[in-house]
C-alpha cells in the first residue's frame, strides 16, 4: 500500500518535469518575434546618410516601413537611410512564422543645415 503512493508520487513529479521542460524547451515560440534595434536613442544630426543595425529574434521576415530588410541566419541586420531635414520615423515590424507581429519606432531629428 505505501509502495503504490511512493510510485503515484514519483510519476506526479515526473508529469510535472515533463511540463515544466516542454513549456522552457516552446517559450520562444509562445513569446513572439522581437526586435532589438543597437541605436534605439532618438538622434538630432544633421543631414545625410545613417546606418540602423539591430538584431531579430524569432522572427522570419522583418520590414522597414513596410519594405522588406535583408536579415542574416543569426537575425542580424543592417540597412542605411537617408534623412532629411526635420523628423525622420521608421516603423521596423517583425513577423514570425505564426502570423504575429512586433513592431518598433525609430525616430531621428535632423537639424536643416543652412
């Protein structure tokens, strides 16, 4: 009798191993794309051509103001802009294989150069 509760108590534990490693081993994919941008402060320059560099994350395709963005096989990007006076805004929107979205906004200022 105290046996079969010792044998009920340890595959209890290991259910609840099991669980516990599935959901750790599927976070990224419950969690969604994301988007790290290396030059994320907003910027008053002057104007000219800038660079944007970041990285994605379990994503498949990223966009730039509706453009679609190269993106390496580690997630890396990195695409030059050319500003113009007054503010500049880009909306860079990740998309995972799943259909769901992540966006972010850069904006940058540029001082008119007169």
């Amino acid at each position: 009798m105290r046996y079969k509760w010792l044998k009920t108590a340890i595959f209890a534990v290991f259910i609840l191993f099991v669980i516990a490693y599935a959901l750790y081993s599927a976070r990224h994919i419950i969690i969604g794309p994301k988007i790290i941008l290396f030059n994320k402060e907003n910027v008053i320059m002057q104007e000219g051509v800038i660079t944007i560099s970041g990285k994605i994350e379990n994503a498949s395709e990223l966009r730039v103001n509706n453009f679609k963005v190269f993106v390496d096989e580690n997630g890396y990007f990195r695409e030059r802009f050319f500003v113009i006076g007054g503010d500049n805004v880009w909306v860079f929107t990740a998309k995972d294989k799943f259909g769901r979205k992540n966006e972010e906004i850069l904006s940058i200022t540029v001082l008119n150069s007169k």
